[in-house]
C-alpha cells in the first residue's frame, strides 16, 4: 500500500518505521499489507502531524 504526501518532510522522522518493513520512495512510503496496525497508525499520525507542520499549521 503506498502513502504519499511525505515530500519535503525530514526523512529521519520515518527511520523508526524503515527498520520496521517500511519502505521509501519520492515523496512515498511503502506499507506491507501485514504491517503491524499499531504501528500504521502510529505511521499515519506521523505523516498527518508533519504534513501539518510543513505548511505551517497546528496540529492541535
């Protein structure tokens, strides 16, 4: 499954994620289909909070 919008966000965030099965690409990510679901999610809020911060907006 693949996750865009990763473009411009520092890719050291996503390092925890890339020892996990995660793979990388041009502003992409590549999720296994049998990735851990906690830890999707816990990819998800990563993804949404520096889309956030990338265009200068609060997450809260």
């Amino acid at each position: 499954m693949g996750l865009y919008g990763t473009q411009g966000v520092d890719p050291t965030v996503f390092d925890p994620f890339l020892e996990n099965g995660i793979g990388a690409g041009k502003g992409s990510l590549q999720v296994p289909y049998d990735f851990d679901e906690a830890m999707f999610r816990q990819l998800l809020a990563v993804v949404i909070e520096q889309n956030f911060l990338r265009h200068g907006l609060d997450l809260k």
